[in-house]
C-alpha cells in the first residue's frame, strides 16, 4: 500500500509484495512512540481469507521515508488478519488481530481456488493455492480456532506475548483515553469458538 504525504505529493511505500502469489497486504494500521519512530502493521497473504495470512510490522525511524522489510508478528495455522497496533507508552505495544475458524476459511478459499465457489476457470496462482491448502486438511482442531486476540510487547516491539484471546474484532486496534483506558469497539468475533 502506499501511502501520501498530506503536504506534497510524494509517496512513502511502505512494503508492496512483487513476483510471488503473496501479494495481498491490506487492513494497515499505524503509530508512533515517543521517539517518533512510526510502527505500521498489515495482514500479508495470498488473498483475502487466506489461511497463508500472516501479520507483519513495518517500523520506520525517519518519518516515513523508508521503511524496514516485513516483521512477522503474528502467523498461526490460519489467516491472521485484520491487526491493528497502538503505543501505550515505555515501550509498550499491544497488538490486535482476528480470523476466521479453520472450516470458514479452508472451505471457502478452496471453494475460490478450485472454482467451485463461485465458477470461472482457476488461474495457475489458484492451482498453487489449492495444491498448498491440501496439506490443511490433516492440521488438529484445535490449531483452528477463530477468534479475535491480542498481544503485549514490553520492548517496542522487539518481543511479544503469547496470544490472548478476547471476545470483540476491530481492525483498527484500540483507542487510548487521556486516562489511559483503552477503549476498544468491535463486533463479537467468534466469541465461543
């Protein structure tokens, strides 16, 4: 994605994904800490719902001119997507995302992929993608859960914590208050899977 300065007509690419089939990244979301170094997140994957969809960071110490190569942050079984990230302050991060249970995703991408879904003929990108979901099939339940969750970085991000499961998506992230609440709307996300 790009993104414009609002005073100029330069633009600052932030990460655009070329020759591959993972060319998808979307639902960008971005902050600063107190240094001014900005974090940008994204989902990166083949497609939208896409179980190969991880979430990766981007961090830039120069106002957005130049930007480091992708950090993968989040990437489980399943499509991660949908992140969004906010500075809390010394140093610490927390990290939204949310995705689809296994059965929504699997079914319905390979429903696209082999052309089962929606008709047309595959393209050869669609054919890589369904020889790919093949192995799927086999992975535990348990590895295929959906949800919505989060994670906590200490050290601007350089860790993060293991995933913690909450019952709302947004894919923005969280709003901080001036008391330091964090105010997060979303819509119930699998809440129960």
């Amino acid at each position: 994605y790009d993104s414009i300065e609002p005073e100029s007509s330069q633009k600052s690419v932030i990460f655009r994904p070329q020759d591959t089939i993972f060319k998808y990244a979307a639902w960008p979301s971005v902050c600063s800490d107190e240094n001014g170094t900005l974090y940008a997140v994204s989902a990166w994957g083949s497609t939208h719902v896409c179980p190969f969809t991880q979430v990766c960071m981007y961090i830039s110490k120069d106002g957005g001119k130049t930007w480091s190569p992708p950090i993968v942050v989040q990437d489980s079984y399943i499509g991660d997507g949908h992140g969004g990230i906010n500075y809390l302050g010394n140093g610490k991060m927390i990290l939204s995302w949310a995705y689809h249970p296994g059965d929504v995703m699997l079914n319905e991408l390979y429903g696209r992929v082999t052309g089962t879904m929606w008709g047309g003929t595959p393209t050869s990108e669609d054919n890589l993608r369904a020889a790919m979901l093949e192995t799927y099939w086999d992975i535990p339940p348990e590895k295929l859960v959906g949800g919505s969750f989060v994670k906590i970085s200490e050290d601007y991000g350089m860790t993060w914590s293991e995933p913690i499961r909450i019952p709302v998506a947004s894919p923005h992230g969280f709003t901080q208050c001036a008391d330091g609440t964090l105010l997060y709307l979303g819509k119930e996300y699998y809440a129960s899977t």
